[in-house]
C-alpha cells in the first residue's frame, strides 16, 4: 500500500482547481462564440453599401489566451486528481508531485498576468467600430448613434458573457495557486519520509545484530572458561 501524504487536502485542492478552471475555460469559450454572433448580428443592420468593421482584437486576444492557461490548469488538476486516486498510480503521483506543483503555479501565473489587462480592457473599453461607403469612411458620431439605435450597445461592460469571463477566472487562479502549495508540501512530507525509512535499519537487520552479539558473547565466553 502506498503511503499518500496529505491525500485529502490534495483531492480537495486539485479537485476545485480542477472544476473551476473547467468552469473558467468554458465561459472564455462561449465568450468567444458570443462575441462573433453579436459581430455577425450588427454586421448584418448595415444597409447595403455600407460595410461595417467592427474591432474586438485586443480584448479577443486576451481572453483567448487566458482560456488556453484555464485549459491546461484544468487538465493538469485532473489527470493529477486522478492519479492521486486510483491506487495503482498512487506511486507515480507521489514522485511527481513538484512537477506537478510547478506546472499548476506557472499556469496559475499564466491566467493572472491574461486577467490583469482583460480587467482594464472589460472596464474601460469598447469595440472599435467604422462604417465605410465604398472608399468613404462614415463620421464615428454617425456610426454610433446607428449603433446605439439598433440596441446594441459597444461598451464591454455591458456584455454578460463578457462579465462572467471577468469573474470565474480568478476562481481558478485562487484554486490553483492553493493546490500548487498543497502539492509542494506533500512533496516534502514524501521526500521527508523517504529519508527516514533510509535512515532507519530494517528489522530482520537489527534481528541479525542481535543474533550475531549473541554469538559472539558466547564465544568469548567459551574462550574465558577454557
């Protein structure tokens, strides 16, 4: 039977990890999917021959980033839970645990430097819109009043699927960090171990000790009586 230190707080840390990762990687997903239905949406309120360019990039850009880091959290807290469980993994999950420690902290870190300018963006910016005819690009008052006509407002802010990517992530970010830690300790508990069961002689050896002072007693015993 293979000893699992601190397999409980392990299950715990990686399973919510886990989860909210999951959670955090679907909602940047459908963000995404959201985001170029409303694009196609408004694009298709322009009359003919006005072509309407819409300009989402950087916050895009970040999102779809963060998802990437969400994924791969999420991935390794469960291929890590995983292995904690089924027995006959149990092994390999132990003598993996730094590896798996520093990969959940640098993901952890990835999503968190993708959320800090997804923040800015989601709180201070909009979608870049221009409207041309032809080669005439269309006054932005013009373009916007349009916009805010048709129902449809620019603002990030005002977007809930883009609230929810704004939200869940750091979630994962708080759950994996805290299984980072968790994974780094129970590392050290089984390097810990390891080193005592080294240290410490096996009993059939101190048995053999034993045998062999006994031996050796009677020996010299036998020597002083002769």
């Amino acid at each position: 039977m293979v000893a699992v230190p601190h397999k409980n707080a392990r299950l715990a840390v990686l399973l919510a990890a886990s989860v909210f990762a999951c959670v955090a990687a679907c909602i940047g997903l459908n963000a995404l999917i959201r985001s170029n239905q409303s694009q196609t949406r408004l694009k298709k309120l322009a009359p003919a021959p006005t072509v309407l360019e819409i300009d989402v990039s950087a916050i895009t850009n970040v999102g779809i980033v963060g998802t990437v880091g969400n994924i791969l959290l999420s991935g390794t807290a469960f291929l890590a839970l995983s292995a904690t469980i089924l027995p006959v993994t149990q092994g390999l999950a132990n003598k993996t645990l730094r590896p798996t420690a520093a990969i959940l902290a640098f993901t952890s870190l990835w999503v968190l430097v993708c959320m800090i300018p997804y923040i800015v963006f989601f709180a201070r910016d909009s979608a870049g819109l221009r409207a041309f005819i032809g080669s005439t690009e269309l006054p932005q008052s013009v373009v916007q009043q349009t916009a805010a006509r048709s129902g449809h407002s620019t603002r990030y802010r005002t977007m809930w699927y883009l609230k929810l990517l704004a939200i869940f992530p750091w979630f994962s970010i708080v759950a994996g960090a805290i299984a980072s830690f968790v994974l780094f300790r129970a590392a050290s508990a089984v390097d810990a171990a390891s080193t005592s069961a080294v240290a410490a002689p096996a009993p059939e050896t101190k048995e053999v000790d034993r045998e062999s002072d006994t031996k050796e007693s009677v020996t010299h015993n036998e020597k002083a009586e002769a």
